[in-house]
C-alpha cells in the first residue's frame, strides 16, 4: 500500500517509477521494486541488518 501512494505522490520514488516504465518495465514489476526499496530504507533507519529476536 505505502508502495503504490509512494509513486502517485511527487519526489525520488516517482521519479524513479516512471524511469522504469519509459524503459518499459510491466508497472506491477516496477511498484514491487518501490517496494523492495521502502523495506531498504526502514531497516536502513531502524538500524536492523536481518532478522531479530527480540533481544535488542
């Protein structure tokens, strides 16, 4: 859900997304890109490289 407002709102993921599909790229196949790189960035910012149980 994040994915799809994250490339109808203006800024780097847009951009990104329509880069994508002037390539030609299918937009499903794009929107799960967007995704994978929202899912980056949370785990960037909480500091969290892999799995965790609980410990931290």
């Amino acid at each position: 859900m994040s994915a799809l407002v994250s490339v109808r709102e203006p800024g780097e993921l847009r951009q990104y997304f329509e880069r994508k599909r002037a390539e030609g790229k299918k937009p499903i196949l794009v929107v799960n890109a967007v995704r994978n790189k929202l899912v980056h960035r949370v785990c960037a910012a909480s500091g969290t490289t892999g799995p965790t149980n609980g410990d931290r």
